[in-house]
C-alpha cells in the first residue's frame, strides 16, 4: 500500500545496582516497540497519520536506579503505551 510504513524497534538495558554498595541489584530487561505511519493528502494537504505502541508485550520493569545526595531510588518503568496523532502540513 503506497504511503504506508511499518516500524519496529528493541531497546535492552542491562542489569544496574540500585545503591552504591552494590547489595540491591535490578535486573536487565527488553523492550519491544511497533509502528505505523501513513502518508497521504487530504484536501490537497500533505498528512501524516502515526499509530505506536510503546513496551508491547507490557514489561514490567525497573526504568531508572540510583542514589541522590544520600537517597537510593527507583522509578518503574512505563507500562504499554498507545499513542495516535496526525500531522497536516499547511
């Protein structure tokens, strides 16, 4: 179909210590993200009409580990995420 694009992508990150010490440790993990984008003209404007999920098979995970002036922390990851939005050019 002309104008239309298939899109992919894995991200991986690899296994982090959550504290300085090294005794709490968050495991790696793999992410798998899919698209599509559809160019076309409406009304005599070029258009562009984008669908992506983020995290498709709903990992959960640890995103971020660390310490801050003297505070380990940990932020979770974002679950599956959609998103739909267009572009017209004009």
């Amino acid at each position: 179909m002309p104008g239309l694009a298939l899109l992919g992508g894995m991200q991986y990150s690899a296994s982090k210590y959550a504290d300085r010490e090294g005794s709490v440790q968050v495991n790696d993990y793999t992410l798998f993200n899919i698209g599509s984008r559809y160019s076309t003209r409406i009304s005599g404007y070029d258009t562009v009409v984008r669908l992506t999920v983020d995290n498709l098979f709903d990992k959960r995970y640890w995103r971020d580990a660390g310490e801050y002036l003297g505070d380990d922390y940990l932020f979770m990851g974002a679950p599956r995420t959609a998103r739909l939005s267009a572009t017209v050019n004009f």
